[in-house]
C-alpha cells in the first residue's frame, strides 16, 4: 500500500510538471495598419503560401529544438520563389497553427503559418 501511494503521488507531480511546459504561442509584438483591399490597387503575388518549423521533444518534455515563429515566416518568404527586395509587400489572411505528435520517447511539434502574399499596385 506504502508503495501504491508513493507511485500515485509521483504520477501527480509528473503531470503537473507536464502541464506547467504548454508553450501559450505567439504573443510577439504587433503593428496595425489599415488597407483598403477593395479596390483592384493589389495583386496576388502567391496565394496559400506556407511555411513550417519543426521542434524536437526527448520524452515529450525535454525541448532539444523549439520551433519557432521567425523560422515559419522565414520559411514562408522561401516558398514564394520571387524576389520581394524593394517591392511592397504585405501577408493577406494570415493564420498560424500549432500541432504536436506525440510518441513513446519523444514529441514532435510544428508551427505552420499560411498567408496570402499580395503586392501593392499604384
């Protein structure tokens, strides 16, 4: 009995020390501007393009790679295959998603972001 009860109560403190790791995303700094997309003053340079970020968990809680938000949009910039230097740009319809994969002796999670990349016309 002395044995079940120092089982559970290791049980209990490895769940609470689990539940103390959930990363709460994104809260990075943000600047609002207002567009007016109404009008034919954009063009879509590429639409639903993604980038991803990989991160690596040994037993589902030691982070031996996070990923990361900049690694995604990184990502995403590279998938557009265009050169963007000097040209105004702007993500349309930005969405982030975070999922995990869990398994016997290690995690893996990933951030996806997909937007809408247009340029501005005069």
């Amino acid at each position: 009995m002395k044995r079940f009860c120092m089982l559970a109560v290791a049980a209990m403190v490895i769940c609470v020390l689990t539940g103390c790791l959930s990363n709460g995303g994104f809260r990075g700094q943000t600047t609002n501007t207002v567009v007016s997309l109404s009008q034919a003053n954009y063009k879509v340079v590429k639409a639903g393009a993604r980038g991803d970020s990989h991160g690596f968990l040994l037993l589902g809680l030691l982070p031996i790679t996070s990923p990361g938000y900049a690694a995604a949009k990184d990502d995403l910039y590279d998938s557009i295959k265009e050169n963007l230097t000097g040209r105004a740009i702007a993500l349309a319809n930005q969405t982030e998603d975070h999922s995990y994969l869990y398994l016997i002796l290690f995690a893996i999670r990933r951030n996806t972001i997909t937007a809408d990349v247009i340029e501005f016309t005069k």
